[in-house]
C-alpha cells in the first residue's frame, strides 16, 4: 500500500543537546518544542515486489549516500517488525530547500515513520510512533505529536517518548525564522552529541535542566510570554555555551547571527517584546506573538543578511495524506 506523510519541523524552546545512548538516541535530558507551520517535509512510502532494491531520491533535490544509508537502515527496522522483506521506493520533499540552512532531520524522520509504518500495514499508537521516529534522529520524535510538545528523556528506549501538552491552538506564537547563511552544517549534530562531556559547562548545565523545564512550563502554561521568552532566550545561550566549550568547539553562529542577537536585545529595550533562539547552524528563530508579527518581520527584513524570512505558527504535529509524490 502506498502511504504519504507530511510533518512538520520543531524548534525546541528547551534543547536536546548530548545522548546517554548514542546508538538508541536516548537524550541526556528532557526537552520541549514547538511544531512548524511552513517548514514541512512530505514523504511518500511504497514497498512492492517490483523494486529489487530501496530506490531513495528526493524531489529535485540530491541526495547523499550517506543520508539514502540512513533512511534505508531506518525503515529496515520497520520492514523487519512487519515481517516483510519486500523493497521500497521512497520520495521525499521539503517544503524549504536543503540550501535555506533549515535542519530537516526531524520533519524527515518523523514523516518518513508514518509513510513507511503505513506502507507496511502496521498500526502503532503515537507513543509508539514517537519512539520509532526517535531512534531515526532524536528530535524527530517531537515532530509527531500536535502542536507544543515534550520529549520525555526516559529511563529506557521505551520510555523515552514525546507527547504533546498543549494543542496548536494553546498560543498564537510566531517563530520567524531567519536565515542567514545557506551552507550545510561542517559537523553533525550527531558527532556534536557525542563530544559534549568535554565541555566544562556540561554538568553545570545538566545539573540545572529540569528546574529549566519546569520554569519554563510553568510560565508557558500562564502564557506569560516575557517570562517564557527570556527562559527560553537564556537557554539557548547556555547550549550554545556547552558547545562552544566543548573539543573540539562547535561555532555556529556568524556576523548576522550576532547582528540579529543584539538587535533584539535592543528592539526588547524599545518596548517589542521579542526573544530569540538558535539551533545547531547560524540561523535565527525570532519568537514573539503573533499581534507583533508584522512589525518583527519588517524589523528583521531590514537587516542586510538576512536572505529570506520563513513566518511559522504552531502546527499539527506528523500524518498520512491523500496525495503521493509518485
Ligand atoms: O535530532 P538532532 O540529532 O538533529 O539534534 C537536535 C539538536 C538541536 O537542534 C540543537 C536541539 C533540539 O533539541 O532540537
């Protein structure tokens, strides 16, 4: 049966940086993201006797072989829990281009689960979903469920799975996402993972997450959005502490990166409340509400360096579709 997905990217307001189980992707500490409205991947799954090999490509774009490896191991373990031993073909399309800078590790994982569980006839519970997508790339697993979302660290690969607290409609947030730089990532995120014990920071970060967590739910909840941004604005500062503390340092920030940074320091000190945080690459997600959407759009498209502004709003979290790619 052929099945089509689409799913949504997540920009994590409490980061997943280091693994206790790399090979499992079981994460060092809880964390909690919001779904994507504009930047979504679509994947469409069909396993037949016809193909004698798994045939990857993604829709008018390249794909390398090391990123065809890991899709191909990923639905390997499906094909393996549903008892099949038929190839697939598999399509794949973003809604934002591998060149916009915009990590599509988890909206593909997350879509490429659901497609392919689907395409096998097998019926999981979202919990369960969750965990499959997980082991493709740890973030994937917020991808899955609805809107606002956290991902249990878990004690175990059964027990660390995401679920999701408030529904799209909790909070008309913005994430107006910047891009800066089109560049792919020099180092993965999954080597950056691995090396984080080296930080001096790490324990010190570690040792303060979950007060993080439960501050920052705490003034989600309330939807106070001062409290939230800055909870969330100091976070992102201290993962990027760790990973430019750790050997080797991972740097991702450029000019416009900082640019953008002190720039909304300063629009806050002019009275727009806006905060901002940055994942593993030079890009900025710019957050506020979406009554001050308009002006933080003009603001930051004012800003030479900044190539294209990516306007998101929570979103749904993965699910099937009618239309196939193929
Ligand atoms: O899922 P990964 O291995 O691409 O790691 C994601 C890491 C960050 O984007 C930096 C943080 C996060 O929680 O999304």
């Amino acid at each position: 049966m052929k099945t089509t997905a689409i799913a949504p990217a997540n920009i994590a307001f409490l980061k997943y940086w280091g693994k206790r189980d790399a090979a499992s992707r079981l994460p060092a500490n809880s964390s909690f993201s919001m779904n994507l409205t504009n930047a979504t991947t679509v994947t469409t799954v069909e396993f037949s006797d016809e193909y004698t090999k798994d045939l990857v490509s993604f829709d008018g774009e390249s794909v390398s072989s090391h990123e065809a490896q890991r899709i191909v191991d990923h639905i390997t373990v499906l094909r393996t829990l549903a008892g099949s031993k038929k190839s697939a073909r598999i399509v794949t399309k973003n809604s934002f281009p591998k060149g916009t800078g915009v990590a599509s590790s988890a909206s593909g994982f997350a879509a490429l689960t659901v497609a392919a569980s689907g395409a096998l006839g097998l019926t999981f519970r979202e919990r369960e979903l969750t965990i499959l997508a997980r082991r493709g790339s740890g973030s994937a697993c917020r991808s899955i469920p609805d809107g606002f979302v956290v991902w249990e660290k878990g004690a175990s690969d059964d027990t660390s799975y995401a679920r999701s607290i408030a529904p799209s409609t909790f909070w008309n947030l913005r994430d107006v996402l910047c891009i800066v730089d089109t560049s792919m990532k020099k180092v993965s995120t999954s080597e950056g993972h691995q090396q984080v014990s080296s930080s001096p920071l790490w324990e010190k970060r570690q040792q303060g997450i979950d007060r993080t967590l439960s501050c920052m739910l705490d003034a989600f909840h309330a939807r106070d959005f001062v409290r939230f941004g800055q909870l969330v604005e100091d976070e992102c500062l201290s993962m990027h502490a760790v990973m430019q503390t750790q050997i080797p340092p991972l740097h991702y920030w450029n000019d416009v990166t900082i640019e953008l940074m002190k720039s909304i320091s300063k629009w806050r000190e002019d009275g727009l409340p806006v905060y901002y945080t940055i994942d593993a690459g030079p890009n900025v997600h710019v957050l506020c509400e979406a009554k001050h959407e308009q002006q933080v759009v003009s603001l930051v498209g004012a800003i030479g360096g900044v190539s294209r502004v990516i306007v998101n709003a929570p979103a749904e979290g993965a699910r099937t579709v009618t239309s196939h790619l193929f």
